[in-house]
C-alpha cells in the first residue's frame, strides 16, 4: 500500500511538521507500506500542488492501492474528490453543531462517512444527524406514504413507509444494501483500539466494486484525466506569459490606461492574448 500524507505549510516560514510517520510508527518500517509525506506549499486545495504526480509514480510502481490522507479541509477544499476513487470524510464529535451536517461541499463529495472517536461523547448525536442529512438529501422522507384520502389508518405500515417516515434510519438501510445506486455509509471507529477499522476498508472495498459495476469507475477516471490535462494547460499558460518580461512591460505599459478609464481589463485581457499567440504555442526549445 502507498500512503501520501499531505501536511498544511506554515504561512510565516514556509515549513511543514510532516509528522505523519509518527503517528503511523506502528506501519511505518512494514516492507509492504511506502509513505510519501508532503508539504502544500501554499496550495489551497487540501493537497499539494504534485500529489495526483505522485500517486501516478506509486501506480507506475505496481502499488494498488493508495492512501491520500488530506490537510483539513473545508467547504470548497476539495481537491480529493477530483483525485481519488473514493472519498471517506472522517469527522470527530467536537467537530461542531448539527448545522455542520447541512453544509454543502464537504459534505456532498463523500461516499464513506467515518465518525472517528466514537468513545467520546455525542458521536451517536453526530452518526444521527449525518444519516438524517443523507435521508433527507437521498429523498427518503415520505416516499413511499400514500396521502391521507381513502388510506386505511387501521392497517399496518408497510416496511417502506417505516422507513419514509424515519429518512435516518432508511439512510443507514439503504447503506446497507446492494442497490443500483450508492448511499454513504456511516461509520463509527475508535483509531487508537483499532475498533470499526475493518468495516470502512470492508466499505471502501464495496464501494470500488460498485464503481467497476456500473461503469463510473472509468467515467471518473475519464473525467479526473481531461481535468488533468486542462490544469496542466492552464498552469503552463501562466507561466509562459507571466515569466516573459515583454508582456510584462507590455502590460505596465497599459497601466496608466486603466487607471484613467480610457480602457477596462476586459479589453487589455484581450489585446495580451492576442499578441502573446506565439508564447502559447513555442516548446521550451524554442525559447532557447
């Protein structure tokens, strides 16, 4: 296995603890483990600027399967889910109050939820409360309950209709289940004892394997290489043009312009591309 550790980089002195070999001492000597730790660099998406190179060298190494543990991210850090097969959000109980559950981005891009010291208290509040968010957002709630008009209040409710009147509870059966689509489990692990470890690698496992089934294993993978290509694109443009000293001068040139109104940055964008076509298009033997 192949772990790459990515560690947030101090802003004042561009350093990194990279303590990760540490905490994971016990692993770290194993002949079948190789950990990569690294530092952001002042990338701001949760990984470092290299980490999908990387992982593409421990693949070329015949590694199969790879670890990338994250820096903390948050709302629109989410790097990962453009990076990774499967994404696991590990949550603790301090993490916050139950508004944390509805917020968008971090919540939305998991396919395993871990609640990560589940001895502590308010994990079981926590485990509920993201099961709840799922049922809501899986559309759970009410589903299945006939309206009012005509129905039987003498009968018994069906299964389903238990479940569309608790959308936790059908979320957490839901997981559970082999169906056409995924619904994250939640889990619970206590790291130290190692309790609840098995369950999110039996996870992670089932979850790859309904990827390989219903194909969005390779439309990921299809999509994670065209994104690729366009950051490659977009990071060599930058630095073509910001690293020329004509277009550099050019553009203070047109300073003056834009603080007087006579133009407007739109136009000046413009006029810079348009007369650096040949920067976008020379190799780096011909700049020699």
């Amino acid at each position: 296995m192949g772990v790459v550790a990515v560690d947030p980089t101090s802003p004042f002195t561009g350093g990194a603890l990279l303590g990760d070999r540490i905490r994971m001492e016990s692993v770290a000597l194993d002949p079948g483990v190789f950990i990569r730790s690294m530092a952001t660099r002042g990338s701001l998406g949760g990984l470092a600027a290299s980490t999908r190179e990387v992982a593409d060298v421990l693949d070329a190494f015949g590694i199969e399967q790879i670890l990338i543990e994250t820096v903390g991210v948050g709302q629109s850090e989410l790097d990962i889910a453009r990076t990774a097969d499967s994404s696991v959000v590990v949550l603790v109980p301090e993490s916050g109050d139950s508004i944390q559950t509805l917020k968008a981005g971090l919540m939305e891009i998991a396919d395993i939820f871990v609640v990560n010291k589940a001895d502590r208290p308010g994990s079981d509040r926590l485990r509920h409360e993201l099961e709840l968010m799922l049922g809501l957002r899986g559309g759970h709630t009410l589903k299945n309950v006939p309206a009012h008009h005509g129905v039987d209040l003498g009968r018994a409710m069906t299964r389903d209709e238990k479940l569309a009147m608790n959308p936790a509870r059908a979320a957490r059966e839901a997981a559970k289940s082999d169906e056409a689509t995924w619904t994250p489990p939640v889990l619970r692990t206590v790291a130290p004892a190692g309790e609840g470890i098995a369950d999110v690698v039996s996870a992670v496992d089932r979850h790859f394997h309904y990827l390989e089934r219903s194909g969005l294993l390779r439309e990921r993978r299809r999509a994670r290489l065209r994104a690729r290509v366009i950051e490659v694109v977009e990071r060599q443009v930058r630095r073509r043009l910001w690293s020329d000293d004509a277009t550099n001068r050019w553009l203070d040139a047109r300073l003056a312009d834009l603080e007087n109104g006579k133009t407007n940055p739109f136009a000046v964008a413009d006029e810079l591309l348009e007369r650096s076509a040949n920067l976008l298009t020379h190799t780096e033997n011909d700049a020699r």
